[in-house]
C-alpha cells in the first residue's frame, strides 16, 4: 500500500515537472504514511533562462502600463520596437533573424506568412486565459490560419476616412457632403476641393488598393492585374490632391496636416481626443462610409526563429487577461476580441458606433483578406506609380 502511494506521488511530481526545462526536477520525498495525493502545481508559467523578450508592434497600439506590469509580475525585461505597416513587418520576417519573439501582423496579411513557415504554431496549452476569446471572432481568423494555430488576437479596427469637420466644410464650400465618405477622398469634384486643408493617406499599398479596388467596383482582394489598372487610373486622377502619405497619422491629424484622411478608425478618434483636450475647437471624426471600412484583426504570432518562445506564451496569455483587454478599448479605442473584457469597457466607448459598429456597418465592411505572393509586384508597382506620380 505504501508503495503504491509513493508511485502516484512520484507520477504527479514528474508530470508537475514536465515541460519546465529550467526548473530542476524536485527530488522525490522519502515515503511517508502519509504521502499527499500530488503535489501543488508550481505557481506561474514556465519561462526561459534568459528573462528576456523582444516585441515588434505598430505604433500607439499597446496601452501605457502593460509592459510595465508585465515585466514587473514575471520579472522579464521587455524590448519593445515599432514598425509601419504590414509590408514593414514582412520584410523584416522575411530577411529572417529578425530577434523579435512576438510580431502583430493583420491576420489577412499573415496568410502568406503562415503558408510560407514563418510563424511557429502557438501551444494553446500554455494559455489559460485562452477561453477568454469570443469564439465567433476566433472563427473568422480561422479563415485565413486554419483551427487557429499561429494567430492570437490583439485588436481590430478598421481603415476608413477621416475628417477634420469644420475645415472639409468650409472647404468643400457649401457642397452637401458625399454619401460615400470614400468620394472624399477618391473623386477629383471633392478631392481638388480639399487639397486647400489637405488630404493624407496612410502609406502602405495593403490600406491603399484594397479599397481603391473596391471603389472602382472590383474585388479588394483581386488578383486581377486588369483590375489594379482601373485603380491605378482612378488614384492618378486625384493624386495632385494628396498632400502627404503618412506613417505618424495620429500626429498629422491632430497637428492639423490634413483635413480629410485614410486612417484606422481607432487612431482617428485618439487624435479627435488629443485635440479636444488641448482645447481645440475643430471636430475629428471617423466616418462610417456607405462604401465600407477595411476591417483589419491584428493578432499576435511567434516567429519561426524566435528565441524566448515560453516567454512569448507567457505574454500572450497575460494580454489575454480580461482587465488588460477591456484597456486597450478604453485607452485605444480597438476592440480586441476578448469576450470577457466586455463588462470592464466603459459604457461611452461600448456605446461610441465608430469603435463597436452597429450590424448596419458591420455588414458594410469589407471583410478580412490578403494578397497572394503571386499578384504582390502588381500591387507594389501600381501603389508606387500612383505615389510618384506617374
Ligand atoms: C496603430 C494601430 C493600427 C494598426 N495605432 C492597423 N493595423
């Protein structure tokens, strides 16, 4: 009977032990009568030697004490870098060595990363706030990274048209604005208008031409090349009216560079707020186009070679926390896709139509998609041609 007791507790002790590479297996306890049934789980995830962690991010995408209480609770130092734009990221992932631990690409951009190996696989069992995500919302990641594998969410937004209110009415002059906010934008009557105050697009082909496809009738995803000529052509028409392709948007718009812009939705509204609280008087607002936003799910993935993988878990998971979900909405206005973060984001932002759109809207985006390798040249050229000019 003693033996017996002593084989279970030596079992536990060992499956206790296992995974965790770092941590000496405990030495097993003289037998005892009696010997507990198992012993404690270790408290914390398993982490790497090295308490280290290097994230690549976009910018103003990480609420302000995240990082801090991370390495605080886990005692892991974090290196924290930015990049641009989705075509940023992928050059860096694949040059290779790239050092970064976890990278936040879109999901619909990361199709071809996860088909071309550059992610590792996410080992869900690690994650224990995992079944904090919406599963809904996780369904539609599946589209493009299949049962979910490599892709954990981070936010979502989508890309739309912004404006300064008072100064695109004043520009435009006593002309009803457009019923498709895209026209803004896109239609040299209202663009030649506004190129007064200034127009900004964001400066990434992957915001630009999924729209513009979609604005000339085709698909935003297509791999046409015929279809991104008939986008080329109509961006040639109003590129005399774009003042300036921006990377630092939230800026731009707040230090009044542009009037009227292609931006995320969330970035928007933050430069609505910086205004308002330095006091000034003009209205920045996101616009609901009847011609659809381009959702974006941003998520968070762990790069084939990364070197501190248990620490990158470790991360994920913490991000996972409902309070730290239901933050990125209150302080940055995205949703993230965590279901139990809900009842901690305030009514004002739950309630605010250009951060969780209504179904009318929702209906209206142009969902989540990505190019194939095959037709990215075509896409680089067309954007390239449009932005020099030619
Ligand atoms: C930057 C957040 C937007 C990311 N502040 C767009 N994919």
């Amino acid at each position: 009977m003693k033996k017996h007791v002593l084989v279970i507790a030596m079992s536990a002790i060992l499956l206790a032990s296992c995974g965790k590479k770092e941590e000496p297996v405990a030495a097993p306890a003289a037998p005892v009568a009696a010997a507990p049934a198992a012993p404690a789980a270790p408290a914390g995830p398993v982490l790497d030697d090295e308490k280290i962690l290097n994230v690549y991010n976009w910018p103003d995408y990480i609420t302000e004490t995240l990082v801090a209480d991370f390495e605080k609770e886990f005692g892991i130092k974090v290196n924290y870098d930015t990049f641009e734009n989705n075509e940023a990221l992928h050059a860096k992932l694949v040059a290779g060595n790239s050092g970064y631990d976890i990278v936040i690409p879109t999901a619909g951009f990361a199709k071809k990363q996860i088909d071309g190996g550059l992610y590792q696989p996410i080992d869900k069992t690690k994650l224990t706030n995992y079944a904090n995500l919406d599963t809904d919302f996780m369904s539609k990641i599946a589209g493009v990274d299949p049962e979910n594998k490599h892709l954990v969410p981070w936010a979502w937004g989508f890309t739309t048209v912004g404006i300064n209110k008072q100064k695109v009415e004043k520009a435009l002059g006593g002309m009803p604005m457009p019923e498709n906010a895209w026209d803004l934008v896109f239609k040299p009557e209202y663009s030649s208008k506004l190129k007064s105050c200034g127009i900004a697009y964001l400066d990434s082909p992957s915001e630009i031409l999924p729209v513009a496809l979609h604005y000339v009738g085709k698909p935003p995803y297509s791999e046409n090349p015929e279809d991104f000529k008939l986008a080329g052509e109509m961006l040639k028409k109003v590129r005399k009216d774009v003042r300036l392709f921006s990377s630092t948007m939230i800026d731009d718009i707040a230090g009044g560079k542009a009037c009227a812009f292609v931006g995320w939705s969330g970035d928007i509204n933050i430069a609505a707020g910086r205004v308002k609280e330095t006091g000034g008087k003009d209205e920045i607002v996101p616009l609901l186009p009847t011609g659809g936003g381009l959702v974006f799910i941003d998520t968070m993935a762990i790069p084939k070679d990364a070197k501190h993988v248990n620490n990158a878990h470790a991360f994920i998971d913490f991000y996972l926390r409902a309070a730290n979900g239901a933050a990125m909405a209150n302080e940055l206005n995205y949703p993230t896709g965590n279901k139990a973060a809900l009842a901690d984001i305030k009514d004002e932002v739950k309630n605010n139509k250009t951060i969780f759109l209504g179904a009318e809207d929702t209906a209206r985006l142009i969902p989540t998609g990505g190019y194939s390798n095959d037709i990215a040249g075509t896409l680089n050229e067309t954007y390239n041609a449009f932005k020099r000019g030619k």
